[in-house]
C-alpha cells in the first residue's frame, strides 16, 4: 500500500521543515527588539489613521448633507460627533482584540 521509500522522504521533509522553522525563529529573536518597536509603531500609527479616517468620514458626509438640504452647521455637528464615536469605538475594537483574523487563538487564554 505504502512505499517505505516514500514514508522516509516525507519523515525527512518533515524533519527538514522543522529545522528550517527553529533557524528562522532564532533569527526572529535576533531581531527581537527593532521588531517590537516597529509593531508598536505601526500599532499607533494605525490607531491614528482609524480615528482620524472615521472623523473625516462623518464631516465629508454631514458636509454633503447639508449642502444638499441647505441646513448650514447641523448634519456637520451630528456627523462629526458621530463620526468621532465611530473611530473610538474602532480603536477600541483594536486594542481589545476584537478584528482578530478567523481562527486568531490567545495563547495566554489557553493556559488554563
């Protein structure tokens, strides 16, 4: 049913992937701290572009708004408090860890 030959070429692939994953995490570690710092960078950089992009959003459409209905500040105002609500919430969403990718497992929640 099964070659031995090939049960032994895919043990050795295997082994081979192996090594290949502990070599790359050894060079992760060597670049360990540039690395963090540039996560947290653009962590922060994306939390500003969320809130900014929301705020401008909400204004662009209360702007629109009330150009169409000639109602000078008030569509602006809502869209703009609402628009400032909607890019906390997302940074919120964010730091808490809601937009997680599917199938994203906290590792230290699973330590129970």
């Amino acid at each position: 049913m099964t070659d031995p030959q090939e049960k032994d070429s895919l043990k050795s692939l295997g082994d081979r992937l192996n090594k290949a994953r502990l070599s790359r995490g050894e060079e992760r570690n060597k670049i360990g701290p540039q690395t963090s710092v540039r996560r947290g960078l653009s962590f922060a950089m994306r939390l500003g572009v969320e809130l900014v992009s929301a705020l401008a959003i909400g204004v662009g459409i209360g702007y629109i708004l009330d150009q169409w209905l000639d109602t000078t500040p008030l569509f602006l105002l809502i869209f703009f408090v609402l628009g400032g609500a909607a890019g906390v919430f997302n940074v919120y969403r964010m730091v808490s860890g809601f937009t997680q990718t599917i199938g994203y497992q906290d590792v230290t929640r699973d330590k129970d």
